[in-house]
C-alpha cells in the first residue's frame, strides 16, 4: 500500500488529514449502504404492486359465434355449443335449422350442441361434433374417460312440454330414435390462429396447426388450469395478445391438464 504525505506537514498532521479522509470515506460508504437498501425496497414494493395487479384485459373485436361455444369442422361445418341455460336456448330456438343435427351428452349437465348442415356432413365431422358435446359436458368436470353422446334431427328436439310437465330453461324434450356415438373421449385441443384462440377436437386442430396443446380432465380448478394454458401458449405464441379472461371463457368447467403437442 503505497501512502502519500505532505512534506510540509509534520507526521501528525499527515495522519489527521488522513483520519479525516477516513470518515469522509465511511460517510460516504454508509450514505451508499442506505442509498442501496432504500432502492430496493423500492423495486420490492413495485413488485408486489405489479404482482397484485390484475392482469389488463385485451379489448378485442368478437364475431356473433363467440357468444357460444364453437368450432368448424375439418370439413369446414360450423358447430355452435351452449355455455350456459340460456345461450342454450338461444342456439335451439334461433340457430337450429331444418338441415342441421342436434347433439346432446347422454348426461345431466350437458350444453345443446348444433352441427350446422349435419345431415349432409361426413362421418368424421359428426364424430368431432359429438367429441365436442362430450367434452364440454359435466362429464369433463367429473373427469370421466368417455361418455355416450347421441344425435337427432330438429323436428325431434321440442322446447315445450308435455301439459301438466315442467321443463327447465336451457331444456329441451326429445322425441324419436337418437343416433348414439358410445364412449366419446374427453378431449381437446388449444391454440392460436389467424388473431383467434381456438379450441376444438385434436384431430380438428392438427389439420390446421403443428403447435397446439391438448387438454384433458384434470382435479384442479378451471382458475388454475387457465394460468397453466395462458403461460404454455404465450411461451408457444410469443408477442400475441393472449388473456387470462379470454383463455378462461373457453375451457370446460373444470380442471384441464394442458400437454404439448
């Protein structure tokens, strides 16, 4: 360590002008001590701020179909399912036409779904239809493997009935031989196209996309399921707007174990 002194200065006015050096430097150090606690205990608050701040939904434009489940067909047929009671309704008294197929789970607790132009569908696009219906039937939330799932003509789906019988809203009286489709998995798959999240059948996504989740029934909470498919798809898709809200108005009820494709 190499010491100056002041040739003009005797000894013990150089060791006092260094002593007073010495507490400056301390000063200083300790100022630079407080300085570094203080700034992070700043960053800290910031981040429990930023972390108890709810997450900014995306304004985005939606098309009428998004009222409803829904997906297209590898053959390109629309399929409209009910979230609740009434857009049940909504899609049997308004949406349900003469050429269309009615498909329900053979469960309590299942959405109306509506295969549009189902009676001149393939056979392929009714079984994605009928995956569907299961799929997003209380079965899901059960975490059941399959369910049966049947289908009628909408001359035999009846929104009224029979004198003297209370039907509830959303429920509907079905009348005839039904078409079943037995032991349907319950399957799905997630991802993201053309500005839109799309969840439909695997086998229908993975003839429109090489990235994609697939979901099946898991014990957890749809809350939680949606976190785990919002931050696996934002890491797929990086730089897309992607919500919590948006992810979660389209999982089944229930929990979902998202897989990577």
């Amino acid at each position: 360590m190499k010491v100056e002194l002041d040739p003009r200065k005797s000894i013990h006015e150089n060791a006092a002008a260094y002593y007073d050096k010495s507490k400056k430097m301390r000063a200083k150090i300790d100022s630079l001590k407080k300085a570094i606690e203080f700034t992070k205990r700043l960053v800290k608050a910031e981040e429990k701020k930023t972390a108890e701040m709810p997450e900014k939904k995306i304004v985005r434009e939606k098309d009428w179909f998004e009222k409803f489940h829904y997906f297209v067909t590898q053959n390109s047929f629309m399929v409209l399912g009910g979230k609740d009671a009434k857009s049940n309704e909504i899609i049997v008294k308004k949406h349900l036409e003469a050429s269309d197929l009615y498909f329900h789970a053979d469960i309590a607790g299942a959405p109306s779904v509506v295969l549009k132009n189902g009676q001149n569908a393939p056979k392929e696009d009714l079984e994605e239809a009928a995956r569907f219906a299961a799929s997003f039937s209380s079965a899901w939330k059960s975490e059941l493997g399959a369910v049966d799932v049947f289908c009628v003509k909408p001359e035999q789906v009846h929104t009224a009935a029979k004198s003297g019988e209370y039907l509830a809203k959303g429920s509907f009286v079905i009348t005839g031989e039904k078409t079943y489709f037995k032991k349907v998995t319950l399957e799905l798959a997630i991802t993201y196209i053309a500005g839109k999240l799309l969840i439909a059948p695997v086998e229908t996504i993975r003839k429109r996309s090489s990235q994609y989740l697939v979901l099946k029934p898991a014990r957890e909470s749809k809350g939680e399921s949606a976190k785990k498919v919002l931050h696996l798809l934002k890491a797929m898709f990086p730089g897309t707007q992607i919500d919590l809200d948006w992810v979660q108005q389209l999982l089944p009820n229930g929990g979902s174990k998202p897989i990577k494709s």
